[in-house]
C-alpha cells in the first residue's frame, strides 16, 4: 500500500524519534541533552562499549558514528525488528494515536496528480530561471543587481523572470506536453467560464519559486517590474500543492539551519529573506504576503522552541507584532514561545544589511523581546495612568490578557509577572516636583507612563520609557559586560579540558544570564559529547566551527582583564580546579539567593508581615556578603595577575 506523504509526516511529527528509540536502548544521562532533543546511546545495531549511536528529534534522524547505520523512524524498527515498511508505519501510527489509512483509490489518484503537477510546477521554475538570462530580462537583472543581490544568491533561490506576453509559458508548457488541464490545475493561468482565453498569471514579474518542506516547488510569487501594476507582488492562487496559509517561504533552507542549533527569523517578505541569506542570515522564513497564521507557526516552533519575528519599526510593524502577539498568547507553552525584534523606523532588514552591513542586523536580533514585555508595552504605552480607575483598568485588561494562556503552569507565571510589572509600575514613588504624589512617568511629563519596562538595575525596579523609545529599545537595548563569574567557568573548562569528566553535570545543568555564554556553553556540550578525549585544541575548533570564536575571545579577554589566573590555559590543573569549586559555588549560591529574593517580594506584594520582610532584608545581606567575596576574589586574581607580571 502506497502512504500519502501528508500521512507519514504527521505521524512523525508526532512522534519524536527518541520515542521510537528509547523503546529499546537506554540513553547516556552524561552526553544526552534532552532538553534540545539530542541523544546518545550505544548502538542496538552493533556491540560496543561506549555511546556511539545518535538520534536528534528535530531532524527526526539517527545516525551511529561506529557502524553507519542511519535513518528514520520507519528504517529504525525495519532494520532492528526485521519488519515491512507497512508493519513499521502500523507501529508509528499507533504510537501517534492515528488511524492507519483506508485503501483509497480516489486518494492514491490525487497523489498522483500532485506528483504530475510537482513536475509541471519545476519545468515552469526552470523557464523563469532561463527567461532572466535572457535579453527580455535584462531590466530584471538590472534590479536584481540593485538590490544587491550577486548572481550565486539568485541561482541559489532560482529567481527567475516571467516576460510580459499573455501566452509565453503557456505555450512553453504545452509545448513540452503539459496538458491544459494541469496548467490551469498549477494555477499558472488564469482561467473561467468568463475568459474565453487563459492567459499567463504571472507577466513582466521577477519570479520567486516557493517551495515545500521538502524543497519541491509548490508556487510563485512575482514581484511587478511595472509601477502601474495595481499589485505589486502576486502569489499563486491555492491549488492542490500549494495552501497560502500552511506554508512559510525558505522553509525548507531556514529548517536545515535551524537543525543546527540556530534559532529561526521570521521577516515579512521574499526579498528580506533573500538579503538576510546573502549576509549569512541563512535561517530566515516569511509569510507569503499575509499576516501570520495559526499553522505557520506551528511550522515555527517545530523548527525552533524560541522563533524571532522581526517586524518594520514604524506603526505597521507594530500593529503586525501586536497581531503575532495575540495569535501566540493562548497556545503558548514552556518551551515554545517568541521573541520580538523591531527594525529602526523606514527600514526593513534588507535596507539594513545593504546600509549598514550584518552586524547591524545581528544587533537587532540580541534585542530582540520576550512576549510578555510585548503584550506589557502595548498596554501602556502612549496612556496615562493618573486616576485609580485608569490603574485598575489596567490591571483588569492585562488579567484578561493572562486568561487566554491554555497552559495553567505557564498561566501562572504570567499572572505573577503582570502583578509584580503593575505593582512596582504603579510604586507609590512620591513626586519629587511640587512634593505631590505621583506615579512614575516616562519622562514626558505630566504622569505619562509611554512604554513597557526593563530592568535597569536593583532587584525589582522597571523603569517606564518614552514611545518612541520604546520602539527603539526593542533593538537598540545596550548589551551589558560579560558576567565575570560566568565567562571565569567557561574559561576555565575550556583551558583545562581535564576537569569535564569531573564537572560534567555541573556543566550541563549550568544557569547562565549571558546568552553568548549560553551558546558556549552548548558548543563545549557538544564538543565533549563528540570526543570523549577532551582536548583542548579539539574544543577550540569545535568553538570555531560553530562559528563563536567572537564569544570565546571576548570571554577569554574578560577572565584576562580581570586577571583571574587559575582559568587561564597556563595555570596548574591543581590551582584550576580549586578555583572553579570556589567559582561554581557563588554561581550556584547566587542563583539561588536570586531565586529566594524574588520569592519573598512576590510574598510581601501579595501580604506583608514583619517575619516575611526579616527574610527579605536577611537575604539581601547575604547577597550582599555574596557580593563582597566575589569582590575579594577578584581583587586577589588583580594582585596575582600583577605579581606574576612583575
């Protein structure tokens, strides 16, 4: 019996290969990282000793470095139990809770009509494609090259150029056999009981084939080369391969990237895509001309936990946000949510990489915001909060906004982080002008609060900001200093490779504030779990591979300057040890007191009492105390550093 593809992917979307796996091996706690679906085993296939065998749920592959075995999750329970491909889709559809599809004849036809068409679909590509080499297309070739695009990354995503006459591919496909049914059935025509002749859909357009998941061709989108064209870019009509809504543009491309490890970007159109790629960007995707859609980002989170929308910096693009925000809010979950990005005003991020080059767009991205401070910004911004109706107005619209949440975990968090954004919002400060009592404002006067908060400094302190800095903060946020603390363990591990066996689960359950360092530390993860010899010069080409020789200069400069010795590469093994303990320890204590901070003012906002507010004061004098070891610690890295130097 032939399956529909649609059948076979669902049921492994369904199922993560670690599932099928872990039926009949037992994973390695030390080299597994469950939480980025990767895991290690020894291979079912062949004896050995130490874990050799790999399966990753997001490609939905396993591969063994000993013997070769690879595959999925059909071949997987084929060449291990000695089953039939039909016997294997049984077991994973059950798993799935699907039922195993009927034999339909009417079913198995329009497979094959969507084969057929998938075939008429790549000959109209490949006709585009030549038409742009041609004398007709030498206006489009002409733009192309002002935009910036070199001819490898046009070949790349195979734009090509649909001429202006009404018959051209028509004619070009039935000459090739195509018959006219298919065409139509491709929506490459436009047709109707009241058109006596169909006529080519896409003319005088620079054409941009969209694919599927699996890199087949499934559609167009034709960007008009005139400006009298009322539309200036059109998109295929919904057809048998091609559903608008269901489909994101360079899926195919953005989901190897994001395999990975990389997060995915989703911009706003084909050409901020292509520009993105070009400038190294490689794992960004667009909605194809509309906003985005409940299964568009389901196609997100498959990809990625943490997807980065990116949006223009004028009023569209925070509307279009706000949108993406609300369609989000009720089926968000831990471990799948989003971050926002937002551009400068008048510029999208093709401009941007053109103007001002990668590393403009790169710090666009480490702005980029949660969703709960989106929804918080839009709640305030531009509003005065000057009556205790106004504030209680607030609180009830972001209470509503919290109920949406179907996750009753997550819902609670949310709820939690509202109440304490609200309460230190609304601080009870005393005005400082006229000695009245006021509330905080975002420095434009008269009590306007414009904007949603960060968090500056203190332990609890958010700050309101202007509108229009608001908007520029969700890009512009200024990078803090590497934590010294943090970079110190790194640093440390990475010199002396002979402490990971040691500190393996100290590693892999490390909390780290510096998302560079986060990263990082992912790549010593991986480098340790792909070669069990732990050498150093192997983990440094493990860091440059994975493209974070930046992150590990700046670290190791970081670890310098403050002269913390014991981490550095020429330090006695003995001393480094001794160090990260002492190191790790803060870390740890420090976590935890931040933990318990934010515990006992949640408890004193909801209820004080004199025993609850003893704790909070006696847990800011050990961070206090926590703070001046470190301190300690640094200075004497600072004496030694010049000691040895003198």
């Amino acid at each position: 019996m032939r399956f529909p593809n649609s059948f076979l992917d669902e049921i492994r979307d369904r199922v993560p290969i670690s599932q099928v796996i872990g039926t009949r091996v037992t994973f390695d706690r030390r080299k597994t990282n469950a939480s980025r679906g990767d895991y290690w085993a020894c291979c079912p296939f062949h004896g050995e000793k130490s874990p050799s065998f790999h399966c990753e749920d997001r490609k939905g592959r396993y591969h063994c470095f000993g013997c070769g075995v690879s595959g999925d999750h059909f071949r997987f329970l084929s060449e291990l139990d000695g089953i039939s491909f039909p016997e294997a889709v049984e077991r994973i559809a059950d798993m799935a809770g699907v039922p195993m599809p009927q034999r339909d004849p009417q079913a198995e036809r329009r497979e094959q009509k969507r084969a057929s068409l998938s075939e008429v679909m790549e000959m109209a590509a490949g006709y585009f494609q030549s038409m742009l080499q041609e004398q007709q297309g030498a206006e489009a070739r002409a733009y192309l090259r002002s935009r910036g695009l070199s001819s490898a990354t046009q070949q790349s995503f195979r734009i090509g150029y649909a001429p202006s006459s009404r018959n051209a591919l028509k004619e070009f496909l039935a000459g090739k056999g195509v018959g006219k049914d298919q065409i139509e059935a491709c929506g490459l025509v436009v047709f109707g009981p009241d058109i006596p002749v169909s006529y080519d859909r896409f003319r005088d357009r620079i054409m941009f084939p969209i694919e599927d998941a699996r890199g087949r061709v499934i559609a167009f989108g034709g960007r008009a080369m005139s400006k009298d064209v009322p539309a200036k870019y059109l998109n295929s009509p919904d057809t048998e391969l091609f559903h608008k809504g269901t489909v994101l543009y360079n899926l195919a491309r953005a989901r190897r990237v994001s395999a990975k490890g990389d997060t995915v970007i989703a911009v706003e159109g084909y050409m901020d895509v292509i520009g993105l790629a070009q400038a190294g960007f490689e794992n960004a995707v667009a909605p194809l001309g509309t906003a985005l859609t409940e299964n568009q980002l389901e196609l997100l989170w498959r990809m990625t936990g943490e997807p980065v929308l990116c949006f223009d910096g004028d009023e569209a693009g925070l509307r279009a946000a706000w949108r993406a925000a609300d369609l989000a809010l009720p089926v968000v979950q831990p471990g799948r949510s989003l971050r926002f990005a937002l551009l400068p005003e008048g510029k999208d991020p093709d401009d941007l990489v053109r103007e001002e080059g990668p590393d403009a767009f790169a710090a666009v991205l480490s702005g980029a915001r949660p969703l709960a401070d989106m929804l918080w910004m839009r709640e305030t911004s531009g509003k005065v909060f000057d009556t205790p109706e106004r504030r209680a107005e607030l609180e009830r619209n972001l209470q509503a906004l919290t109920a949406q949440i179907r996750d009753e975990n997550l819902k609670r968090h949310y709820s939690q982080d509202m109440r304490e954004r609200a309460r230190t919002f609304f601080g009870g400060e005393q005005s400082k002008r006229g000695g009245q009592r006021g509330y905080r404002d975002g420095g434009g006067g008269g009590g306007r609060n414009r904007g949603f908060s960060g968090r500056p400094g203190g332990a609890s302190g958010r700050l309101a900001v202007s509108e229009s800095l608001a908007r520029s903060a969700l890009v512009r946020s200024s990078k803090p200093a590497m934590p010294l603390r943090e970079a110190t363990l790194l640093v440390t591990l990475v010199n002396h490779p002979g402490l990971l066996d040691e500190y393996f689960d100290a590693l892999d359950q490390m909390l780290l504030a510096s998302a560079d360092l986060g990263r990082l530390r992912m790549s010593l993860l991986d480098a340790v779990a792909h070669n069990p010899a732990h050498d150093r010069d192997m983990i440094l080409k493990k860091i440059e591979d994975d493209g974070l020789v930046g992150i590990w200069k700046q670290a190791e400069a970081r670890v310098k300057g403050a002269y913390m010795w014991p981490a550095l590469e020429n330090a006695a093994l003995d001393d480094a040890r001794e160090a990260f303990a002492q190191t790790l320890y803060l870390h740890r204590r420090a976590g935890s007191l931040h933990k318990e901070l934010k515990a006992a003012e949640l408890a004193l906002a909801n209820d004080w009492n004199e025993e609850d507010a003893r704790h909070l004061t006696e847990i800011q004098a050990e961070l206090s105390n926590l703070q001046a070891t470190e301190a300690l610690i640094e200075g004497f890295g600072l004496l030694s550093g010049r000691a040895n130097r003198s």
